[in-house]
C-alpha cells in the first residue's frame, strides 16, 4: 500500500498517481513525540494505542493537493478525555473519540478476513450515498468522496493478508507520507488518506463514521498515534 502513493497534482484528487515518484517529507528538525492516547476504561486493550515511534525528524507531511469538504462537523461534542471528561482538549494523549459519535452503529470488533464490499456497504448503510470502489490493482481500491461539484477525496483501500499485516502497511504508509496524512484499519483491510489537520481529519471520520468502522491512525511529526474510539480490536 505504501510503495503505490503518489502526491497528487493540485486540481487532481488526492491519492492520483503524479507524474513521478514523490520526494520523502520535508524534513526540518527533531521532535519529541507526546504519549500516545490511553485505552477507555473496559475496552479491550489495543496494542496499538499508543505512538509507534521511529526516532526519525520532524517533517511536513506530502502535500495532496486537495481540499477537504467545507460541511464536516464540529467534533468538540464527540471528544471525551481518557477518564470520559467532557471537553477535552484536541491534543494526543488527551482524548478519545466518545461513544455519541457511533450511535447505531455496530462497533463490535471483527476478526475474518474482509473484501473491498465491506466498507461499500458500510458507507451506504450510514447514508454516505453510492462511493463504489474502484480498483486499481489486485489489492488496491481508491474510494472518491465527494467535496464539491468539481473535487472529491479520494482514499485509498488496501487489502492484506490479515490484521497484523494490515496494521503495518497503515502505520508503514501515514509515516512515510508524513505528518497529516491518516487512515483506518479494520481486520485486513488498511484504508489511506490524505493529509488533514487533525480536527479535519477526525471531523472527516466522524462524519462518515469511519471512526466506528475501523481503528483511526494519524501521523504526527515523528510517530504515527492511534486515536481511542468506539471500534477496537486486540
């Protein structure tokens, strides 16, 4: 999955091939990476949550050339700190993404293997309207969504041989993209997506509760944090 991402060109949806590979991040200075998110009390422990770090420089994530729809939602209300406080700040470590966001929604955790259909039907059963796959290798889908009349975003679904594969090829991907770039991960299946803010990025996955259908990754200046939510595997 990683070794197939290209910058897009601006104009271009993101996750279009460019016309030649991409330059690896910017890089400027060291950083220190803050704790990673803490597990929500009775969850089943992830092994995840917490920053996988690499001990590399801080860097400017790749630039999609893309622009993210101007309707998402404010997240404010769906954030709760790891001790289920209300307003909790927007900062790694400090939050998880509350129950509220996933009313409705079956967030049990799924262990068998998974196709490209499984997050199609999920997306249409939350109303997202037809985003149909379309494949651009054996194991790799883009999913376009919509953000104006003329753009869409467009994330990218790889499919792996199981979870554990599948958790390094998300993690593999957002850090060498970069800082912004983020994704989600649910059995074997990795879905990428382009660089966003961290309040875009979740405001993006909670509108199309991509927060409850997999696990929420996001690449920091030097790690990739995985986010707490209602949806959690071991």
């Amino acid at each position: 999955m990683s070794n197939e991402s290209k910058p897009s060109r601006k104009g271009a949806p993101a996750g279009a091939p460019a016309a030649s590979a991409p330059s690896p991040p910017f890089c400027m200075s060291p950083a220190h990476g803050r704790p990673a998110p803490s597990r929500a009390p009775g969850r089943p422990a992830l092994a995840a949550a917490f920053a996988l770090s690499l001990g590399v420089p801080a860097c400017s994530g790749i630039d999609a050339g893309v622009e993210y729809p101007g309707d998402l939602p404010e997240i404010d209300r769906f954030l709760l700190t790891p001790e289920n406080g209300r307003e909790a700040p927007l900062a790694f470590g400090e939050f998880k993404v509350g129950p509220e966001a996933c009313q409705g929604v079956d967030t049990h955790p799924v262990t068998q293997k998974l196709a490209p259909d499984d997050l199609t039907r999920f997306l249409s059963a939350q109303g997202a309207g037809s985003i149909a796959p379309k494949q651009a290798r054996s194991n790799l889908y883009w999913f376009d969504f919509p953000s104006s009349d003329k753009s869409f975003v467009r994330l990218r679904l790889a499919v792996l041989e199981d979870s554990e594969r599948a958790t390094k090829d998300l993690h593999d991907a957002v850090l060498q993209h970069g800082p912004g770039w983020w994704g989600v991960r649910r059995s074997n299946l990795a879905v990428l997506a382009p660089k966003a803010s961290l309040r875009e990025a979740m405001a993006f996955a909670i509108k199309y509760k991509l927060v409850c259908w997999g696990v929420f990754t996001y690449a920091g200046n030097d790690d990739a944090y995985v986010v707490p939510g209602p949806y959690a595997e071991l």
